[in-house]
C-alpha cells in the first residue's frame, strides 16, 4: 500500500498544470471631427464557434466574448448626433465576434458588432491576405489593417452613420486560469493534506460507545511515534471499505502538498 500511494503522489506531481488562456486586447480609434472610442474586449482563445454563416453569409463562424467595454466621447461637432457619452458593456449590449466572410460585399474580415439598442457600433480589420482563420488572434500579427469603410458607429432609432477613421489595437494581456481539471487535483491535494492531518480521538467512554454502536472498530497504533495515542487509549475509527493507515498518508500527503506548492507557483508566475 505504501508503494502505492508512493507512486500516486509522484503521478500528481508529474501532471502538468492545464490552463485556459484568456487574451484581453485594447482597441483605439477616432471619431470624425475629434471624437474618440476606447474599450476593451477579451476571449478565450481554446473556444469553440457558437454559430456559422451569420447573416446567410457563407463561411463564417462567430465567437463569445467573455468580456468588453467600450466607451464613445463625442466631440462638440457630433452632439446633435452623439448627445452624450456612452457605452457598450456585457449588462447593457449584444456583442458578435466573427471570422472571415461576415460583411457583404467584403473579403475575409475579423469583425465586431456591439448594440446597446440605442446605438449600434462595427470594428473590422481586414484579413484577406491571411486567408480563412480557423481560430481567434493569439498573437498581434494576426490582426489585419483597420478597415475605414468596414468600421462605422450608426443610430438604430434615427438611422444616422458615422464611419470610424481610424483605430489600432493593442496587447494582448494574458492571465493563466486554471481549467476545471486542474482545480479538481487542487483540491485533491487539499484533501490529502487535511486528511492527514484530522485525527480522532476516542472519547473517554468508548466502552460505552462500543457496546451500542458495533460499527465502531478499532485499529492499531501507528508505527510513528508522533502519531501515536496517547497511553491506555485506543483509537477507534468508522468501518470503511478500505482502510488507510496514518503511516501510509503522510507520504500522499508531503507529496501532495509540494504538488500543490507547484500548481501555486505556476498560478502566481502566470498573473500580469
């Protein structure tokens, strides 16, 4: 049993650390006659499409944004337009992000499409001498120059449209999550260590208990003398199934908790 949990705890060690990548870009641009639009919007890049051929276009699939923020400063020249700042944010927006063929009339785009119901707002770059993407951007060179006559800021109720000039994005910024796996082997790990250390005491009328409740079994002594009761005392533990032994956790648990030390140290050297 010993070489067993020898063995289990150098497995935990030796799996590697599963992280998700969320990628977190900024994007700025300029409105006509000094206006301008700053935000934010991030991914993941392992995702999967949550829907293809938008708008009957062909050969297109879009993504979820898992975050976006974007503000829209008028200038005084665009007030009778833009009456006031606004926003485009999760609680208050529709949001699409969508590869290749997804404007009409165009070639391959990486496109954004933000509706707060008041106002609508398109970002696009032009991908078309990259070819069809399968995947999200990881890297900044895999954005295509902005697009001026794809990029445009139009009011759903008066119909108004105002083309976006200019506008560069930046990053990205990546912060390592842990995925569900790896949070399970953390608490594994935790598990263990708790284990090892909960002992129980039998309580001082345990011949009573005994009598009443047969379930109560008891086990011997372990062979390490810091873990040993205390003298004319037995321990007494629930039946289980399967029984392990004080002397045999505590190599599950030092390797478990340098396991742990690890998963730690990945999860602190991953944050910006």
């Amino acid at each position: 049993m010993r070489q067993l949990l020898w063995a289990l705890g150098l497995l935990l060690i030796g799996v590697p650390s599963a992280f998700a990548t969320p990628l977190t870009w900024q994007f700025d641009g300029l409105l006509p006659l000094g206006g301008t639009v700053n935000g934010s919007f991030q991914y993941d890049t392992d995702s999967s499409p949550v829907g293809f051929n938008v708008r009957n276009l062909a050969n297109n699939q879009t993504y979820a944004l898992t975050g976006f923020s974007f503000t829209i400063t008028p200038s005084v020249e665009l007030l009778p337009f833009i009456p006031a700042p606004f926003t485009f944010s999760p609680t208050t927006s529709t949001s699409e992000f969508c590869l290749n063929h997804c404007i009409f009339a165009s070639g391959n785009v990486e496109s954004f499409l933000f509706n707060n119901g008041q106002y609508s707002m398109r970002l696009a770059f032009d991908t078309s001498a990259m070819g069809p993407l399968t995947a999200p951007p990881s890297r900044l060179d895999q954005w295509g120059p902005f697009m001026t006559n794809g990029s445009e800021l139009r009011s759903v109720t008066s119909g108004g449209l105002i083309f976006i000039p200019s506008g560069q994005i930046t990053g990205p910024t990546a912060v390592n999550v842990p995925e569900p796996a790896t949070w399970l082997l953390l608490s594994l790990a935790l598990i263990g260590l708790v284990g090892w250390q909960t002992r129980r005491r039998p309580p001082p009328n345990h011949r009573i208990l005994s009598r009443h409740l047969p379930f109560l079994q008891p086990v011997e002594a372990s062979p390490c003398s810091f873990l040993r009761p205390p003298p004319n005392t037995r321990p007494w533990r629930l039946r289980m199934p399967f029984s392990i032994r004080p002397h045999c956790c505590l190599p599950l648990a030092c390797l478990s908790g340098f396991w742990l030390l690890t998963q730690l140290m990945a999860l602190c050297a991953g944050s910006p």
